[in-house]
C-alpha cells in the first residue's frame, strides 16, 4: 500500500494514510486483501517502515522490478511531451519528457526527464 502511494505521489505517512484510506475498495480488489478493519493508520506506517532495514527494502523491492520485466505482454506505447512553462526568457530552449509504457498491464516502464536524467 504504501509503495502505491508513494508512487502516486504521497510524501509523508500521512498522505500515505489518507491516499490508502481513499482508495481502500480499489487496493481490496486489487491485491484480494479484504480490509475489513479498514487501512493502517500514519502511525502504523511510520511504526513499520521505522523497524525496516532501508538497504534489504531497496534490495527486495528492486528485485521485485526486475521480475516485471519478463511479465510484459503486448505494446510499449511511447509519449514525447514538451514541459509547459519549461522555457527560459529569451531562449529557445524547452524541457522535453519521454515516457514508454506498457499498455496491456498498465505499467510506467521508464521515463527520460530533463538533462537527460532517468526520472525511475
């Protein structure tokens, strides 16, 4: 749960809560977890991630990354956009983002931001 909200931009334990909380029929259906106590409150994220050893949590969830790899079926669909706003005063120069994403699972496979850095 907390990985899904902050992918989807939650900043804190309680933005965590708050987004888990919202979306609590979509993360029941979605990974078959009934919820029937509803979802874990800020402190009980805060509590859980605070006893985790951060480099083992890397570890696992980037071999969990890796493992998708394979699973992709179907089209990678490519989106070029150009940051509105992006551009200095007086020059030509704009902020470019390209994203792939794999259509038929609904997953972000990378997205080149700008200066060239990996935005993953």
């Amino acid at each position: 749960m907390a990985v899904c909200a902050i992918l989807c931009g939650a900043h804190n334990w309680v933005e965590v809560a708050d987004w888990c909380r919202d979306r609590k029929e979509w993360l029941s259906e979605r990974f078959d977890w009934p919820l029937e106590g509803g979802t874990p409150s800020h402190d009980t994220f805060g509590d859980l991630f605070r006893v985790l050893d951060a480099r083992v949590f890397e570890a696992r969830f980037r071999d969990w990354i890796s493992g998708l790899a394979g699973l992709i079926e179907g089209g990678v669909a490519m989106d070029g956009k150009t940051l509105r706003g992006s551009g200095k005063k007086g020059s030509n120069e704009l902020l470019h983002m390209v994203t792939a994403y794999a259509v038929q699972s609904g997953l972000s496979l990378a997205q080149e931001g700008p200066c060239g850095k990996d935005t993953n």
